[in-house]
C-alpha cells in the first residue's frame, strides 16, 4: 500500500495515466475493502466489489471533477452503489472480519470475539444506517462527505446515524445479556 499520493497522480490519472490509475488503486485499495467488507461480510461479494469499483473508476474518470469532491468520496460512492446493488439481490452470508492480533493469544481471542459481535449487529442494521455508521465510524469519513455518497442530506446523514447507533445498543445489549440468542458465526478470514 502506498502511504501518501502523489499529488499529480490523479490529474495524470483523469488523462488516461494507466501508471498513475495503479497508484491511486494502491493508495485506496485497502481502504475501500474495508469499506466493502463492512458492507457485504461476504469474500466473494467483496472481491468483486472493490474489483468493479477500480473498474468503474477508470473507466468513468472522464465524469469525475476534483472541484466538487475528493477522489475518496467519489470512490466511496462507486463502491457504496455497488454495495446497494448487491445487498438487494441476495442477503449477504455473514462472513467475519478478523483484525490483526497484537497483544497475544488471550487478547486476539478476545478481540476476534468482540469484532464478531459487533459485525453480528452491524449486519442487523438497515442497508443506509449500516452504511452510514461504516463511513463515518470506520472509514474516518466526514458527516458532509457521507452525505454526499449516500446522496442524502447532512440532517438526514445525522438522523441514520443516531438510529444505527440506537440500534446497535440495542443489539449489543441484548446480546450481552443473553449470548445464547445469537448463533455462532464463521470465523472465515477475510483478506
């Protein structure tokens, strides 16, 4: 992964730069997996996702204009469309993503179980509360930049926000307070 963009890579890229494409996939790929990933919880559906994404990148760089949205949002908003199409032709099959252990075999136990439970209840919310609380939450996208991929208004941004979080107090209390309602989850490493 690349650590910063070269700041003329995207205008090179918007040129036909097939070079300059290859560094700005490398600078967000990872970045819109996890996107990807939070959204479908399913390998198959995420490769083909954020494949699609780059695709639809290149190929519609012509109708992206730097002056009314960074190359992220924009990005995001290729990837959150694909994400929709998706979830409305099949429910997803919950596929868990594990983070990188860092503290040992106690915590990585300990972390895999609390990031199953979290994605448990982040797949329960609605597809746009969902994706709401993955932008602003995981991606570290803002309010007004959400809005914009979600093609909705900041009030509006807002709103999906305080009822995915509502709803994912819920579920996490209840399952808290009753672990044996929920039903094990695969463990299956997402890459």
């Amino acid at each position: 992964m690349v650590k910063e963009l070269d700041p003329q890579a995207v205008k090179k890229m918007l040129a036909g730069n097939a070079d300059a494409f290859h560094q700005v996939l490398d600078f967000h790929m990872e970045t819109v997996s996890r996107y990807v990933q939070r959204m479908t919880y399913n390998r198959a559906d995420t490769e083909d996702i954020v494949q699609e994404t780059f695709l639809r990148l290149w190929s519609t760089r012509h109708r992206y204009d730097p002056a009314k949205a960074k190359l992220t949002t924009w990005i995001h908003k290729i990837a959150h469309n694909l994400c929709v199409d998706s979830l409305r032709v099949s429910k997803p099959e919950l596929r868990i993503i594990e983070e990188p252990a860092t503290n040992g075999p106690d915590s990585d136990y300990d972390q895999r179980s609390q990031s199953q439970i979290v994605a448990q209840a982040l797949s329960q919310l609605p597809e746009r509360q969902r994706s709401a609380v993955v932008m602003c939450h995981y991606q570290g996208l803002s309010n007004r930049e959400a809005a914009e991929i979600i093609d909705v208004s900041i009030d509006a941004l807002e709103s999906l926000l305080s009822r995915g979080r509502k709803q994912l107090k819920k579920t996490l209390e209840v399952q808290i307070s009753h672990p044996t309602k929920w039903e094990p989850l695969s463990t299956e490493r997402i890459k």
